[in-house]
C-alpha cells in the first residue's frame, strides 16, 4: 500500500470509508434536497448506510462486520452466492462437488429428453491413473428391451421383479411432497421402485401408485407406538398395501452411519407427523440403533416376522458396512439359524443426506466398492449369494456406473440424487435450510411451487428409461444378454502410469464356499479379513468375542467396542 494510504489508515481506518462514504451521500443529498429539490433518494439511502454501519460495529455477533461496517456485507452476500458462481463460472467440466458438472448435465439432458450425445471424443484424460473402460466385442448382441429386472424374494409368497435401477430411500420430510409425487409418478410410469425413505408412506406417495419399498428405520415411522417401539399390527396393515412391494430394514446409511437423526419440531408439519405416526411440532428423533432387536440372531428373526406380517413380500436390510465383524455376525447368524433375508443394500459412505456431520460425511463408513465387495464376497465364500440379493448406492448415475456396480457384484443399483437432479437439483447443497430453490428439498409451501409435479413426473421416468436405453448399448456392446453378465472381467483399470488391470485382478474376489472350507479348517483363510475378524464375531451379539474366546487362540490387538484401537481391516 502506498505509504501516505498507510498514514491516512492509521487515522482514520480505510475499512470505514463505505460507512463514511454513506454519510457523505448523506449530507450531501440533504443539502441538495434542501437547497435544490432534488436529491432526497441519495440522503434517504446514505442515511440507511450510516444506521446500518451503526448497527454493524455496535452487534456482537460478526466480528467482520464490527471491523468492516456496511462493505462487510459484501462476504455475506459472496458467500450466498458462491455456491452458484462457482458451479456456473470456476466449476470444472469434470470436477466433482460432490457431482460434478458432467454428471449433472447428463441427468438433466436424460430427465429433459435433450440429446445426450458428446462430439469430438471423451474430455476424459484417458492415461490417468484410475480410469475404466468396458471392453466391446467384436459380435455386439442386439437385445428387444433396456426393460431388465431381477427377481426378488423368489421364495416368498409375493416376490418382486424389480427394475436393475430404482429411486434411492429418501424421505417425506427431507424432500417436498411436490417432489414425492413428481418421483412416485415418474417410478409409476417406469415400472421401477420407489423407495419411501425412513420417513414411512404418505400421502404424496400413494397418490400416484407407483411401487414402493417401505423402509423401516429405527424410529418405527408408520408402525410405532406412542413410546416409540414398533408395532407389529401397524406395520402388518401398511405393509400389506398392494402397492408396498418390499421391506427394507435400515440399519445405517453411508452418509451418516451410526448417527441417527432428528427432525426439528418446526419442520414436524401435519402432513408429516401424520405420515409417520409422531406428534406435530415435536423433534422427530431417529435413534442412532434400533429397539426392536440387539442381537444379530436376533435381527434376523426380525426380518423374517416382517416377511410374515407383510404377507409374505420380500425383506430385507440396509447398511454401510463398518466394523467387519458385525457383518460378519450377520452372516453367522445366517448360517446358525437358516434365516436368510431376501436382499441387502449396500450404501456407500459416498452416500447422500439431507443433513449429516461433516466429519460423518466424510470419514465414517466403507466406501461402497469396498463395503460392496465384502459383502458379495461373504455371501459367495459361504455359498449364500445365490439366497441373498444384493443392491447398492453411491453416487450412480450413468450407465456406466451401473455396469460397474453389477461387475463387483451387485444385482441392482439405486440412486438418490440421481433423481433429485431429474427433479431439477442444482447442487446448491442448502438442503437442511428449508430453503432450496428448486422446491426438491423443503416444506415452505410457497417453494414448492417451483416444482411442477407432471412435468417432473415426466423427468424422473426419462431419466430411468434413457440411462437404461444406455445400458442396454453398453451391454449389446460387450455382446452381452443381462447388464448381470457383466463381470470383473469386462473392466479395465489403469492402476498407475502404463499399466492397466481387469477388476478382477484388481480386486479381491472370493471363489463359491471358499469362506466355509476356511471355517472348516480345509483351507487357507481367502483374505485377510476373514482370518482376522471371522473368529471374533458372534451371531448371538455384534460385539467382538474376547481374544481368549477365539478358537485359534490368535491375539489380535482388538478390543471391545470403546476400550481401544482395532487393527487394519485390509490387512
Ligand atoms: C436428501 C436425502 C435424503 C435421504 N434420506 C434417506 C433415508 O431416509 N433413508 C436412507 O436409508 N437413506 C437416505 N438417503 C441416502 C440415499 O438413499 C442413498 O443411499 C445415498 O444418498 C447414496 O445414493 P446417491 O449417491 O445416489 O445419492 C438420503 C439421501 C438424500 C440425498
Ligand atoms: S437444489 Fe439445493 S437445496 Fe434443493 S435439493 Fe438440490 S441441493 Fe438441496
């Protein structure tokens, strides 16, 4: 700074000269107005500069503004807007935010029915360290239908045929019923499911008669007494609703697993606190695990009375993946007791949410490639997979993140954002502020009519409809019949500069019953994981067995939850 700038600052403080200036104008106009007639507007908005700078140095809560009356407001408003600058102007094509702006554009080219067609070639760096591709045939295949579905529950009473890609749990209360409706229509129309959230079923769900899966969460919403405990005559009534076709039982979800969650009273409306049987205005607390069952056995037998009280659909649960051995206690308790659930979906810690902790959004959880694979793997080492189907969701949104979820295992894949962008989502991530602009994410009446319901209705089918006409030129492409034949073997990664592997070397994989050889001592352990944490769990609790208890007599610095620092899972 120039030096007599330097002696003037040390006078009078440059950070006033807006404040000053507003008193200029102010006197000025004054003096124009009396003198003239003509200046009263500058005196009026000088004068409200002067009281603002008044008000901003005498406040306590922004040190910024007592520092930098009236100019300090410029970082508020910035700060506003920054979210939208940097997304239309500093953004990069392929920088992601969490999604980036190619993801996005493609949603919405798909949702609108615009052509979703690139020229000249992939913007993609094909030589980074990380990058995929599917290998082709030199024989495509030419398939009747991008209609592909996968059976459900084959052994229940009333499987389901589900869509390979549906609308991810999100509930009424996270989003508007504008935007239930718009995504229960478009799921109506498609033929795929739709699936509530642990927010239970409303109104805006069944008006429009779309599939449902109704997720049950530790609140009980829709089938709870008033203490909060669940009730099996509530829940047998909704769940026999035609239009359920699935019960999905929420353990945990990616973006916030082991948290719960509370929805403040004032956004408690009557709409909501009807649909999910709690008392309006109140916090709507989610408890952070469940009461309904504490043992692994004990969960599975759960599952199973829901299957009865249901009527026999089929049933599952949700969950990130955690401490292994907690899964591993499931799949224990499967093989002790026969009870099996009919799927399980995989969230990856990538996942979405209305609202979440920063640090559980961003550090607690498997990521979902990697709880993905562990859980497949499980099933297939203990000969379960064949029993069990397997969803999952993390940041899919294109044909080709399907085809790659299918290639490390899994039967389907839903999406949350995905349709919250086919909804109109600009990614300006203030959902938890009743203030979205789009009418997506909010209960202001007044906000929601920004979200036109047929029209949208109409996104979210073309959305589910093109990215699955994508998948079937990505399938027809490898000369396949089913996106289920896609395998690690189709993948390509480029691990690090020149080299590049198939995900099947890449990653781990677990041969059929080759978990049960290990168990039975007839073979080697095939990972790591499963010789470290298989021996600590128990199907009769999710916490570890004592070191002492182990049947190998293996120490492995691991202690009970709370008491101190377990070991590297990747071994
Ligand atoms: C606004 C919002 C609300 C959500 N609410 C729920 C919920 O009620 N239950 C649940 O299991 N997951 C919930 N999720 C997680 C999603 O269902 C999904 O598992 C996760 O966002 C990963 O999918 P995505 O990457 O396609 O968004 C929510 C996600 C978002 C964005
Ligand atoms: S537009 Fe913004 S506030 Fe609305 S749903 Fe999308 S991210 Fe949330």
């Amino acid at each position: 700074m120039l030096s007599w700038l330097h002696s003037l600052d040390r006078h009078v403080p440059l950070r006033y000269l807006t404040w000053f200036t507003c008193a200029v104008v102010m006197l000025l106009g004054a003096f124009t107005e009396i003198a003239f007639h003509t200046g009263g507007l500058f005196a009026a908005l000088g004068f409200l500069g002067v009281v603002v700078g008044v008000r901003d140095v005498r406040q306590r809560r922004h040190s910024i503004l007592r520092n930098y009356p009236v100019i300090g407001h410029m970082r508020f408003f910035l700060e506003f807007i920054r979210p939208e600058m940097r997304q239309y102007f500093i953004e990069g094509e392929n920088e992601a935010a969490p999604f980036s702006r190619a993801q996005r554009s493609l949603v919405y080219q798909r949702a609108k029915g615009d052509p979703d067609k690139r020229p000249l070639g992939t913007m993609l760096d094909v030589q980074h360290e990380g990058y995929e591709w599917i290998n082709h045939s030199l024989q495509p295949s030419k398939l009747a239908s991008h209609d592909f579905r996968v059976t459900i529950g084959a052994d229940c009473a009333q499987p389901y045929s589900a869509s390979i890609f549906n609308i991810s749990a999100m509930s009424f209360g996270a989003l508007s019923g504008a935007a239930i409706r718009a995504l229960n229509g478009g799921a109506r129309i498609g033929n795929f499911a739709h699936d509530t959230g642990e927010g239970s079923i409303s109104a805006h769900h069944r008006a429009q008669g779309g599939d449902l899966i109704w997720e049950v969460a530790s609140g009980y919403f829709g089938c709870r007494n008033p203490d909060g405990s669940f009730n099996p005559e509530l829940f047998a009534q909704h769940a026999r609703e035609p239009q359920v076709k699935m019960i999905e039982l929420k353990l945990s979800q990616g973006a916030k697993p082991g948290h719960g969650g509370v929805l403040p009273g004032p956004k408690v409306t009557r709409e909501i606190a009807e649909a999910r049987g709690v008392e309006m205005g109140v916090d709507c607390i989610s408890p952070a695990s469940h009461g309904a069952f504490s043992t692994p056995v004990g969960m599975l037998q759960f599952l199973a009375r829901l299957r009865e009280l249901s009527g026999g659909k089929p049933v599952g649960f949700k969950f990130c993946v955690g401490h292994p051995w907690e899964w591993f206690a499931i799949a224990k308790a499967m093989m002790e007791t026969g009870l099996v659930p009919d799927f399980i979906v995989v969230d990856g810690a990538e996942g979405g949410t209305g609202a979440a902790p920063l640090e559980f959004t961003d550090h607690v959880g498997a990521p979902l490639q990697e709880g993905l694979l562990l859980v497949h793997n499980t099933l297939v080492g203990l000969d379960l997979r064949d029993r069990v189907k397997i969803g999952c969701a993390g940041k899919v949104v294109s044909a080709f993140d399907i085809a790659r979820m299918m290639a490390l295992g899994a039967d389907w894949c839903n999406s949350a954002r995905g349709f919250m962008f086919a909804l109109g989502c600009i990614q300006s991530q203030s959902c938890h502020t009743d203030k979205c602009p789009t009418g997506v994410a909010t209960q202001d009446p007044q906000r929601q009519k920004a979200l036109v319901v047929p029209s949208k209705i109409e996104r979210v089918h073309n959305f589910h409809r093109h990215t699955l006409e994508a998948l079937k030129e990505l399938v027809q492409a490898a000369g396949l019949q089913h996106p289920n034949q896609i395998t690690a073997n189709h993948i390509v990664r480029r691990v690090a500069g020149d080299r590049v592997k198939l995900l099947s070397n890449h990653l781990e994989f677990v041969c059929p019953g080759a978990l049960c050889d290990a168990i039975a001592g007839r073979a080697e352990w095939p990972h790591n994981v499963y010789r470290m944490y298989w021996p600590l769990a128990r199907a009769d609790s999710f916490a570890p067995q004592a070191a002492e208890a182990r049947p190998d007599g293996l120490k492995v610095p691991l202690a009970a939850p709370g008491e101190g620092r377990p070991v590297d899972v990747v071994g």
